[in-house]
C-alpha cells in the first residue's frame, strides 16, 4: 500500500449525478481504501451545490457554470443530462474558449494546492 500517491480526479460534470459520477465516487472510494489521498475537482451548476460522502469537501474544487466561471449551463456528455446543460455541438468559438480557460485556470490552481502523482481525467 502506498499511502502517499496522490491523485486529482477530474471530471466536466456533476460528480453525483450520471453514470460518469457514480463512477467516480467509486474511484474515490476505492482510492481511499487503499490508502491513497484524494482531490476531485469537477463541473457544477452555480446555484447548486454538491455534498459527497466519498471526499472531504475540502479536497474538491469545482468550475462553476451558468453565470459564474463558466456562462452557460453545463456540458453534458449526451443530448439528454439529468439536469440543465449544453451541447458541445452547440458552443461557438467564444464558449469553447470559455470552457477551456476555465477548466485549465481551476486545473492548474488544483495542481499547485495539491501536487498529485497522477491525474485522472475521467473525462473533460
């Protein structure tokens, strides 16, 4: 057991909604399990926020869409999101641009607070 890798997880959506969440609250769980230190950075909507029993609030940060870090409603992997979300088919130049600044900015601030051994994008 190494108890000192440390791995970022990152994810473009909701970590507790959809299959991609679920997943990855189970990487969380399991990592942890076995001993190694966690930090989740993920997508969230504004005016919603997102409690985990697998990760200490703490060691999670999030890119904020509608309104915030992001203008628009999240990006969601299918045309059919169990909450209000976008298309990547739909973002013009501007928003793409949006979207990657922002996830790098947060990326970045995550890899400087955090150092991990491994980053795990689950999808971005």
């Amino acid at each position: 057991m190494n108890d000192h890798l440390k791995i970022l997880h990152l994810l473009s959506q909701r970590p507790d909604s959809t299959g991609s969440g679920i997943y990855l609250q189970a990487m969380l769980r399991e990592a942890a399990a076995a001993g190694y230190k966690n930090f989740m950075l993920a997508g969230i909507q504004s005016d919603q926020s997102v409690a985990l029993d697998c990760i200490d609030a703490d060691q999670c940060r999030f890119v904020n869409f509608f309104e915030a870090d992001v203008s628009y409603p999240i990006v969601g992997m299918s045309d059919r999101m169990p909450y209000a979300s976008s298309k990547f088919c739909d973002l013009s130049a501007t928003q793409l641009h949006e979207y990657e600044n922002a996830f790098s900015r947060k990326i970045q601030a995550a890899v400087t607070a955090f150092a991990p051994d491994i980053i795990h994008c689950h999808h971005l």
